[in-house]
C-alpha cells in the first residue's frame, strides 16, 4: 500500500510539472491581452479558491498560532510573491527563459532544507550540480549578446520567483501532515488573496469584463485556476507529503521542455543554440545534484569487480 502510494506521488508531481510547463505561455497570453501580473493572480486565486470550496466546504479549527502563521508563509511565498514575481519576469523575457531559470528551484531547495531541516545534508554533488546549472543559467540569461546594454531584469525576477518557490516548499512540508491538503490549499490561496490586496492600493484593481469575455482569456483563466492552480496545487502538495519538498521539486526538471515547446508552438518563440545548450546545463546539474552518488557508487563497483 505504501509503496502504491508513493508511485501515484511520483505520478503527480510528473503530471503537475508537465501542466506548469504550460502556464508560463498560458500567462503570457494573458499579457498581451492587457492583464496585468497582479490582475492574472488575482482571477487565477479567486477561481482556484472558489473552485476549492465546491471541492471541500468543510473547515477545521487551527492548533495553534503557528499553524496559521504557516498558512499566512505559504500564502505569501507560495502565492503572492511567486506569481507577482513570475508573472512580472514575463512582461520583460521570454517564457522559455523563465520556464528554464525555474529549473533552478531543486537546487535552492536543496540549500534551504540543509540550513532548516534536520538529516538534510548538502552534498558535494549539490554543489557541484549548482554551479553546472548556474552556467547554464547564464547562456539563457545572455542568450549569447554580452554587452552591457542587456536588460537582465526579467530573469532576475524569475531567480526571486524560484527563491519564493523554494521556500514555500520548506513551509507546506512541515504543515502538509497537519490538516486535509484540500483544507491547506484553500488556506493558501486565501492568503495568497488577502496579502495581495495591498498591491492593488497602487495598481489598477480588473481588468475590463469585456476582455475577460474573451474567449481566449477566460479559457485561459479557467485553465490556471481550477487545473493549474487547485487541483495541480493538490497534487503537488500531495507529493511533497510523501515524498519530501527535495525528490517532488526534481520533478520540475520537466518544465523547461514543456515551456520551451508549448512557447515555440503558441508564441512562435525562437529556441536558439544557446539556449538549448544552457537547458541541457541546468538540466544536467540538476540531475547531477540529485543523483552524483549514484554514479560514483556504481563506478566504484566496477572498479572493486
């Protein structure tokens, strides 16, 4: 039974990353119709939370103060920060940039867990695969034009975004064993709303309902809340749950690929060599850090046979 458990964990955090992979350009869309950042989370949550209570009208006492400020933490890194962040990033770099910096979120799990979770040792492997992917960061980020007039700021961004990612799974793994997952992801999205609110005290509230009317944009809408955001927000809370915030963040390795094609497809993004070399980097360091020792062990052996 447990082992069944973990393979339909493994399951869902391959399937939530594959649909991740596409609402980087299902976002970008959002954008040239005119929706703001904000605007795109802000429908994005209320769908999702709505669609939640449908799901599970129930609600449960809280245990105690620290269990709502880790909802409040989850809410504001996992919602708020990341999506303004990313959905930001967009407005200035492609979505393949920020699908491939993304990629990154493994490794600085990995560096947040060693500093804040017991048992949870960086590895030289880590490292090593750190460095591999910053490089491979870097082709994408310069995409080979290295003058200074490059405008970094929107894989800038994406690094915060996947900093703010990182950190929420730390967060959700320590209250994920505590409540119903469908009870914490409403919580999430919840938080999410209420600490975005201040952002629209300088920013224009909706856009106008003749653009959500749209059918592309309320496709698009419905598609980031109610699959993206509750039920692939579920699954990967599920994930985490069984198999730790390290192995179900590996599974976003995935998303690079997804973004880049569904970008080349939709978008008409052009995929160049450095791109596709920077991606193989960051993919590879990735893999490295998580399965360096593996390749060691084995290699060990076949020297001792």
């Amino acid at each position: 039974m447990i082992n069944k458990e973990i393979k339909m964990s493994h399951l869902m955090a391959g399937v939530t990353s594959i649909v991740w992979g596409t609402t980087l350009v299902s976002s970008k869309v959002l954008l040239h119709y005119g929706l703001t950042p904000a605007q795109i989370m802000l429908y994005r949550f209320i769908i999702a939370y709505l669609f939640l209570w449908i799901l599970y009208p129930r609600t449960h006492r809280i245990k105690s103060v620290k269990d709502e400020l880790s909802f409040l933490s989850i809410g504001f890194f996992g919602g708020t920060l990341y999506f303004l962040l990313e959905n930001t990033a967009l407005e200035y770099t492609q979505a393949t940039n920020v699908g491939l910096i993304c990629a990154t979120v493994p490794l600085l799990t990995a560096m947040l867990a060693h500093l804040f979770m017991k048992g949870v040792r960086l590895s030289r492997y880590i490292l090593a695969g750190s460095i591999l992917s910053l490089a491979g960061v870097a082709l994408v980020v310069f995409n080979g034009n290295f003058i200074l007039k490059l405008n970094p700021l929107g894989d800038l961004l994406t690094f915060g975004a996947a900093f703010s990612w990182a950190v929420y799974s730390i967060l959700i793994r320590h209250i994920s064993g505590r409540y119903n997952v469908l009870f914490i992801t409403r919580k999430l999205f919840l938080y999410g709303l209420l600490t975005l609110s201040p952002y629209f005290l300088f920013q224009p509230f909706g856009a106008p309902l003749k653009t959500l009317l749209i059918p592309e944009v309320a496709a698009n809408l419905l598609f980031l809340g109610v699959i993206a955001s509750s039920l692939c927000y579920v699954m990967w809370s599920v994930a985490i749950k069984n198999l730790g915030p390290i192995t179900t963040n590996n599974y976003i390795y995935l998303l690079p690929f997804i973004t880049m094609l569904t970008a080349a497809v939709v978008l008409d993004e052009k995929i160049t060599m450095f791109v596709i070399i920077g991606a193989l980097l960051i993919i590879g360091g990735v893999w490295y850090a998580e399965n360096g020792h593996k390749v060691v062990l084995r290699g060990k052996r076949v020297l001792n046979s």
